[in-house]
C-alpha cells in the first residue's frame, strides 16, 4: 500500500466526515468495511483511516451503475 503525500491528506475525508456526508452511522461503515462494499481506505501512521476524495467519488458511481 502507498501512502498519500501530506499534501493530499488534506483532501481525505475523515470516517466521521464520510459518514456524516451519507448520514450513516460508524457502525454502518465498520460493517461496509468488513464486507468488503465500503470505499478504498488509507490507513495513517497513527492507525486513523482516511477515504481520498477521488475514490469516493468512484465508489459513488460505482453504486449509481448497480442502482
């Protein structure tokens, strides 16, 4: 796995950003995660994850082709 530049993180949502943006809940995310249906992550040196804006954007349209 890459790390993105300190520049970029900038730009990464947070998982409380993300799911306050969809109005789901932390759980609902968690269990997306171990399902293997949530967005690429990235993973800080301090354990946090982060979701990069550009792969929330394709992971959104790649729910908007199944719908």
């Amino acid at each position: 796995m890459t790390r993105p530049a300190p520049a970029r993180i900038a730009e990464m949502l947070t998982v409380d950003e993300f799911c306050a943006e969809l109005k789901i809940s932390k759980d609902t995310f968690y269990h997306w995660r171990k399902v293997g249906s949530a967005p690429i992550c990235h993973r800080l040196p301090n354990g946090e994850l982060r979701i990069d804006q550009t792969d929330r954007k394709a992971w959104l349209a790649k729910l908007r082709d199944v719908a």
